[in-house]
C-alpha cells in the first residue's frame, strides 16, 4: 500500500471514528431521551392505555428494553445463584425479570399528566464506565419530588441501565434479597416458574 493509501484509510478510520463518538449517546441523553420517547408514547395514546394496560406494556417493552442491560441485571440479582447456571437459564430468568419490571413500571407510567414532571439532573460525583448514576426527581400528586436515579454501565453497544435506585432502594439488591430467600426455600426452577407466571411477591416499598 502507497504512502498515500495508507494515510486515506487512516482518514477514512479517523472520520468514522468521529462519525460514531458524534452519534454516541451519554447516560443523560439516554434517560432523557427515552423519558421524552415515554411520554410521547402516553400522550398520543392515553384513552387506549387506560382501557388496555396491556397495549401499553407492548409498546414500551422494545423501548425500555433496548436501553437496560438484562442480562447483567439478571445476573446480578441472582448473585451466588447464578455461579455454574447453564447461560440459558440465567437469560431465560433475565426474561422474566424483565417482564416483571415492564409491568410495574407501565401500571406507574399511567399515572403521570405531564412530563414535567420528571427533572432530570447533570451528571455529579464520581462516575465511571462501570457505574455511572444519572440523578432525577419526580414530582408527586401532593407536590413532594422523589429520587429516582438510573445506574449505568458502558457496553459495547453504549450506556445502558443495570440498576434502578428509588428513594435509597435499588430494585437490584431487593429483587436479590427477595428472590434469593425465594430460590433457598423453593429452589430455582420452581422460582423462575411462578416469576414467569407474575405469581412471585416482590415488595418494593421502602
């Protein structure tokens, strides 16, 4: 290769390195983003969410979903349980978490009016490619705002949710507690059946 293709394909790399770090999402845009996506969502469809909570939970899934690692996550809230697993059982539990977590979420999504509402903060203290925490504070009926942060990872395919920390508790660490109690009592794949089938009891209250 001449001198002068060499220094083109280097170009051409050095452009399309740009091209994709200008098209890189943060952990901000991303929340931003996908909030703003949400309520779009709500906005134009509300008297058919109302009377179909199940459309809802349909159309948000591929949303929500494409920004949260479930994997990692279902890892995690697996812990000890989770060492020697066959990888498609752990996926498969990684399913049904998800499942769980797009119906709570789409039965709250109802309940907010406006997306202002939710404020999303800069990005403070101390952040890394392994866990990055993007801080907002929804607004309440009775005017009180609750904090709601987003725990990040960076991946290969960019910034996605493992975590989601709300009022102090992180829905990792109760599923693990709740699950894990769940897991020793019953074992894992009576455990994974009533989670699929929505017969699992997971408090998340603080």
């Amino acid at each position: 290769m001449t001198r002068f293709k060499t220094l083109l394909a280097v170009s051409i790399l050095l452009l399309s390195a740009a091209a994709l770090a200008q098209k890189e999402r943060g952990a901000v845009e991303v929340v931003r983003e996908t909030t703003n996506e949400l309520f779009t969502l709500v906005d134009n469809n509300r008297q058919k969410y109302e009377n179909d909570v199940q459309a809802l939970r349909d159309d948000i899934r591929p949303i929500l979903l494409d920004e949260v690692d479930t994997l990692y996550s279902g890892r995690l809230v697996l812990g000890r349980s989770a060492r020697g697993m066959d990888s498609g059982k752990v996926e498969e539990f990684a399913d049904a978490l998800s499942d769980l977590l797009i119906r709570r979420y789409a039965d709250g999504l109802l309940d907010f009016r406006t997306r202002d509402q939710v404020d999303i903060l800069p990005l403070s203290g101390e952040n890394t490619e392994r866990m990055t925490r993007v801080k907002t504070r929804v607004t309440l009926d009775n005017g009180e705002q609750a904090p709601v942060d987003y725990v990040f990872r960076k991946t290969d395919d960019g910034w996605k949710i493992f975590d989601v920390i709300v009022e102090g508790i992180s829905y990792v660490t109760t599923f693990r507690n709740q699950i894990g109690e769940a897991i020793r009592q019953e074992g894992f794949d009576t455990t994974l059946d009533k989670l699929q089938r929505g017969e699992l009891q997971i408090e998340t209250d603080g």
